[in-house]
C-alpha cells in the first residue's frame, strides 16, 4: 500500500527550522545553540504536525517536536 505524495506535512525539523530562519542544524549538538523558540513556538508546530505524529494529544506532540529540536541544537525557552 503506497500513499500518494504531498499527504504528509512537512518534517518538524523544517518547521522548526522556519522559526528560527536557520539554514541547517547545529553541527555541535549538545555544545552549540543553533537558535532558540518558545514554548508557544512548539506548541504550533506540535499543532501542525499532530496528524502525522503518534501522539494522543498536544502535550506528547510537544514533547516529539522537542525531541527533534534538539538534534538540530535548537532550545527552547520558556
């Protein structure tokens, strides 16, 4: 069963790249801060992503978001 293209939203790391108009991701994850966003910033990213994510509601959505924030070396404030 294949699914037909554009279904799916866009990756979280793009949205959370869009945020903080990053280019790439931090090459020195865990050393380095690539770019900073809010926690209202994540929570409408967890909102668009919602439908394609495996979470039951907008708090484990935020916490996937979160995840992939931080391989990219993006933090969240707030």
């Amino acid at each position: 069963m294949t699914s037909s293209p554009g279904l799916k939203t866009p990756p979280a790391t793009w949205y959370l790249k869009q945020a903080t108009g990053l280019k790439s991701g931090s090459k020195l994850v865990g050393r380095e801060v690539a770019g900073k966003i809010t926690q209202a910033q994540l929570r409408e990213i967890a909102e668009k992503k919602m439908k394609d994510l495996n979470a039951n509601d907008i708090e484990a959505a935020m916490q996937i978001v979160l995840g992939s924030a931080r391989s990219i070396g993006i933090e969240v404030k707030g």
